[in-house]
C-alpha cells in the first residue's frame, strides 16, 4: 500500500510549502491567485485561501482516488501506484508553480 504513503507524503509537503509561504508572504493580506497571459493579475484571494486551496484539494483528490482503488480493489496494483505518484506529482508542481508566480509577482 506505497499509495497511502506517497499520499500521505505530498499532502505532508503540500502543507509545508503552504506553511513556508505564509511566513515569507506574511506582509501581504492577500495572494494573486490568477494570471493573464501579458502577466497582469486577473485575481487574488485571502493568504490563508490561496495557500490552503492546493492541499486541500489535493488531499479531497488522492481521498476520492484512494476510496475509488479500494472499491474496485485495485488498492497495491501498479496501475493504482502509478496512479497517486501523477497525481500527487502534478498537485505539488502545480503548487510549487503558484508559489513561484506569486513571489515573482509580489517581488516587482
């Protein structure tokens, strides 16, 4: 069952990024959450939103998938493995990709 594991873990680092980037934006009341293609911000949400918004739908995500392997037992197969690694790889390069844009951002 690495699934859990590897779940457990990017939920784990999602929320220390998250964490992290509260104290390094702690100034800022709130976050740009939407960019335009020329650059310009379209939207910005609360810090704590912003930065709670990818773990919490990566953990509601890998929830849904992990509950969808145990019902269709699939749970410890390679398929369900590769499965929660994609996912849970994309969700923390999605983050670290909005931190990115946002310190770019707030840095100007």
């Amino acid at each position: 069952m690495p699934e859990i594991a590897i779940s457990a873990l990017s939920i784990a680092l999602l929320g220390g990024m998250s964490l992290w980037a509260n104290r390094h934006f702690a100034k800022f009341e709130r976050l740009p959450m939407q960019w335009s293609l020329t650059g310009k911000v379209n939207w910005s949400a609360s810090r704590r939103l912003a930065l709670m918004l990818t773990p919490v739908l990566a953990t509601l995500t890998l929830l849904f998938v992990g509950l969808t392997f145990v019902a269709s037992e699939a749970l410890g197969s390679r398929e369900s493995l590769t499965a929660a690694a994609a996912i849970s790889g994309g969700f923390l390069g999605a983050h670290a990709l909005h931190l990115y844009m946002i310190s770019r951002t707030l840095s100007r």
